[in-house]
C-alpha cells in the first residue's frame, strides 16, 4: 500500500494530476499506520501482523 502510494504521488507530480497525487498522500498515510500497528502487535483486520 506505502509503494503504491508513492508511485501515485510521482505519477500525480509528474502529469500534474492532482487526484493521483491525494490518492497518493492517503494510501501512504493508511499503509503507515497500518504498519506501525502490525509493529507494536495490535491486530490488524483480524491478522497478528500486516504486510
């Protein structure tokens, strides 16, 4: 999810399209944050760890 997010903020800075590069900054934010709660243990749509 974070790698494609950073491939749609590059898409999206590159062509000038602003929906990609949103689209982008919120799959970055939610594969963080997902990550980080795969980290310190808590489960994650039912898993014991997200990748």
């Amino acid at each position: 999810m974070i790698v494609l997010g950073i491939i749609l903020l590059i898409v999206g800075w590159l062509l000038g399209i602003s929906i990609l590069w949103t689209l982008g900054i919120v799959l970055v934010v939610i594969g963080v944050v997902l990550w980080i709660l795969g980290a310190v243990g808590h489960q994650v749509g039912g898993r014991r760890r997200y990748y």
